[in-house]
C-alpha cells in the first residue's frame, strides 16, 4: 500500500483550474470524512479530464474490452494479467481474446495509450482500479479465489484516495464483504481512504447491435461517494449510466439478468417437450406469442443453455439463498434442472428420428453442425452441444461434427477432429444435426443433400419435410 503517494501524482498532473500541492491537500485534508470530500474532487476532476490512471486487473473478454474503451475515451490504461503469454501478445498488438471486437481493440491500440503487464505494482500508480477475473463455480459453489488474489494484490498496492472497481460477476455482499476487507487489510478504510464500487459487466459477446458504449451501465457504491466518482467515470465510456444505491443492488442486478435468461428458456424448453408430446409444433407456438407487441418476450428452445454466464452465474444466487435463507431459489433451481435436461433429449430426440426412419441410433452415422454455444461466435465454453455429442456417443453412435469456428473437440475423453463439409459427409450421415446456427451454413444445400436433418434451432422454419426434424 503506498499510502499519501497518490496525493503526490494528483499534485504534479494538477487538475483543471485549482492546481494542488501536496502540502496544500495535506494541510487542508486531516484524516476523516474530510479526505474523501477532497479526494472525490480531485478525482472527479481527473476523471473529467481524463488525467486519471486506469488499472485494469484481468485481460480476460471482460477487463480487455475496458481496458480498449477507457484508452479509445482518452484515459492512459494499464492492463495487469498474470498470463505472461497474454500480456505478451497484447503488447505486441495481437487480439487474442475471444469476442472483443477487433475494431475496439485497434482503437484501444492505436489510441497508444494502453499497455499490458504481469506487474501489479503497477497499480500503485492508478486512480483507478477495476477488477475483471474470473468468477467460476466449483462443486456447485462460487469459486470467489480469483477475486480474492486479485484484491489481495489491489491491496497491497493501491494508493490512497483511489477508487476500486470490481466488475467480476458475483453474489450480493461481495463487494462490501470480501472484496472490504481484503482491500482494508493493508490499513487504508473504503469510505475514508479509498472509494469501492461494483459495476457489472454485461455485454453479450457476438451481438452487432449492442456494444460496449451503448449499452447501458449499472453501477453501485459502498458509499454514495463512491456511487458518484464511478458513475462519473462510466460516463466518459458509455452512453448511459444507471445509479443504484449500493453495491449489493448493482450484484443482484446482474444475476436477476441471468436468472431471468435462464428461467424463460427453461420455459420455452419444457413447453417444446411438451408440444412434441402434443403433437403442437413449439415454434410456431412462440412465433404466435412474440407477435404481441407487450408483455411478451421471445425466448426460443434449444439443447440446453451454454457459455459462460448464463449456465454458472444464476449458480451464485442459488447458492446463496440455500446459504442464507436456508432454502431454494425454487423457480431458478427449476430451471437449472430443466435446461440440465435438454442435451439428453435433443439425443433421444436424435434417437427417435432415426427410429422414425427405420435406422437404430446405435452405429448410426450422424454429423452434429455447431458446436459453439451460440451461433457465429467461436466459443465453445460450457456447449450443450458438446453434451449432446456426448450423450449420442455413449449410446453407440458414430458422431462427427463441423463447425467452422472449431478444429477439433472431445468427446468422452478422446479428440475427434471436424469433419470437411463436404457432399460426400453430408449425404453419408445418417442423420445430420444442427445444434448451432451459424449463418455459414446453406441451409439450402443441406436440405437438398442430407438424409435426415434434427433441426435443434428451427433454421429451417417452416419447411417441415420428412427430412427435416424440428426439436
Ligand atoms: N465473458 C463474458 O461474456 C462476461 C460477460 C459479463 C460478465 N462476465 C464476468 O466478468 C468476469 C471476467 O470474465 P472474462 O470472460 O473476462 O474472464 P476470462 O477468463 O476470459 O479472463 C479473466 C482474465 O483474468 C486473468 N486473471 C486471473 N486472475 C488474475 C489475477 N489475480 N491478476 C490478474 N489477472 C488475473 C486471467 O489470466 C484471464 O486473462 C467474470 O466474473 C465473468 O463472469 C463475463
């Protein structure tokens, strides 16, 4: 911790119109209530003029595309990641993270403003400091050990009169309970000595119409000071930015997000087994429904719910309400069952179309068209299509797959590389299943030459031939 050696640097940059020294800030700033007050206007005023050092712990998707829009608003950035690799790579102006959008990352870059380091002494030298790492979930539970090191390392670095960030997804009480006290275990106090806040992140990889900037912020403070000075600094990288009156709002905010992604998919999932019971066709059911213009919102079925937000983080909540209140999130619970479920249907599914044929599921040839877990983007964390795969695996199959943003994958423990899509593969496969729409695909092409096709996505619409098998 170095305490006082900011007041040193926020005296020599000197802000818009009062310049300052250390003794007059000193002299005028007894430890108390009193410092925050001047800490937060000197803050705000190098926020405002962009004098301001941003530090970025995390050069994962989250910390990278920050850490771009903070340099492209005109803030000088250090990104700190403990991947040497990582950091290499990103010095040297190479995009490797999955989802950023190369054109942030080349305004971020060409700004000159960004550089990347596996220092975290570096934070010393930051007014501002946002934490990015990652929040799994371990044996059913929130692994919080990535913010813990990171804060840890915050701590001990941080200077005096800076504002904390984190933006890792997580459980109300975090911030102000795990992510405190680490920061105050080198002798600083939040509220006196430094500002914390949580904003989460929640931009959807992929998505061409919503970006970093126009999506709007959420942002809650410990305290109403640190509410404000991180309001002000999202305003100079977004659009817009929602206040809310304490960190734990602004957690619970985005976990009721992806509660609510979660549960209306696991509504639409449990009706298409039902309308396959029914005999009613599921998506021109939702169709139907998404043509009122209120009070309805569009969710399709699918093989399960993928990525690495909405099948882990409404886990946090889940968790905690068992911890706390001692009883189930039951709606949530629920719907993690339900969207659990999915991968081994799409499989019987599979299985009945073929029995529908005339072919066994066993020894069958079937070639699965997407593995990602969501339509023209290349990433593949926890992909129900891969469980799919699996499933069709274990039941005798003979699975291959394609994707064009995907090499090779494994299944029940070995590597199977993708297969060409070619005339040959597709018209050889027993059955050809498309998991993932990726707009690569000519769905044409593939209804003229396949055999079978389970469409897990409704790609094909409305063309129900024999050939073409709807989820
Ligand atoms: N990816 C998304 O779409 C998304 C969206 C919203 C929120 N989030 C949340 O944001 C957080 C980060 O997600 P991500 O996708 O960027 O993660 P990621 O796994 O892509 O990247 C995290 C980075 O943090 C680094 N790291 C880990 N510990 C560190 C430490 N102590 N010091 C410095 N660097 C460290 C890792 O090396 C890695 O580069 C998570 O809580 C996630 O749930 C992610």
């Amino acid at each position: 911790m170095r305490h006082g050696r900011a007041w040193v640097r926020l005296s020599a940059h000197g802000a818009a119109g009062h310049p300052l020294t250390i003794s007059t800030i000193r002299s005028a700033v007894p430890f108390g209530k009193g410092v925050t007050i001047r800490a937060t206007a000197v803050l705000r005023r190098r926020t405002l003029s962009r004098a301001a050092a941003v530090g970025v712990v995390g050069q994962g998707y989250v910390g990278l595309s920050l850490a771009c829009a903070a340099a492209d608003a005109g803030f000088s950035v250090t990104g700190v990641d403990i991947d040497q690799e990582r950091v290499d790579s990103l010095n040297a102006g190479s995009l490797c993270v999955a989802g950023v959008r190369p054109a942030d990352f080349d305004a971020g870059i060409s700004s000159g403003r960004m550089s990347f380091t596996t220092d975290a002494s570096i934070l010393a030298r930051s007014d501002i400091v946002a934490v990015c790492v990652p929040t799994p979930v371990k044996d059913h539970s929130p692994d919080l050990s990535y913010v813990e090191r990171a804060c840890r390392e915050v701590g001990e670095h941080m200077s005096q009169g800076s504002l904390v960030i984190l933006e890792s997804t997580t459980y109300p009480g975090t911030t102000d309970e795990i992510v405190q006290p680490l920061l105050e275990a080198s002798g600083l106090a939040s509220g006196r000595d430094f500002l914390l806040a949580y904003s989460p992140e929640r931009i959807d990889p992929g998505n061409e119409e919503y970006g970093f900037r126009d999506t709007p912020r959420v942002v809650g403070g410990v305290t109403p000071e640190a509410t404000g000075l991180a309001t002000l600094f999202y305003e100079q990288l977004v659009d817009k930015v929602v206040a809310v009156s304490s960190s734990r709002a602004a957690e619970l905010a985005k976990l009721l997000e992806n509660t609510f992604r979660h549960v209306n998919i696991a509504l639409v999932n449990e009706l298409a087994m039902l309308c396959n019971e029914m005999g009613i066709d599921v998506w021109e059911v939702v169709g139907a429904a998404a043509t009122k213009p209120f009070g309805f919102m569009e969710f399709d079925p699918g093989p399960g719910v993928g990525g690495h937000c909405i099948p882990l983080d409404p886990r946090y909540l889940a968790w905690q309400v068992r911890r706390d209140a001692g009883r189930q999130f039951r709606i949530l619970e629920q719907a993690e069952d339900i969207n659990a479920m999915m991968p081994n249907y799409v499989a019987s599914r599979i299985g009945d179309a073929l029995n529908e044929n005339g072919k066994a599921l066993k020894g069958a040839r079937i070639l699965v068209l997407g593995v990602t877990y969501k339509a023209d983007v290349g990433d593949m964390r926890e992909s129900p299509a891969l469980k799919v795969m699996t499933r069709l695996h274990r039941r005798g199959a003979r699975v291959g797959f394609h994707d064009p943003y995907v090499e090779s994958v494994f299944v029940n423990g070995s590597r199977t590389q993708r297969t060409e899509l070619t005339l040959r593969a597709v018209a050889g496969a027993d059955c050809v299943a498309l998991l993932t729409a990726h707009s690569a695909y000519d769905l044409q092409w593939l209804g003229e030459h396949a055999q079978l096709i389970f469409d897990g996505r409704n790609a094909f619409g409305s063309v129900r031939t024999p050939r073409v098998v709807p989820l």
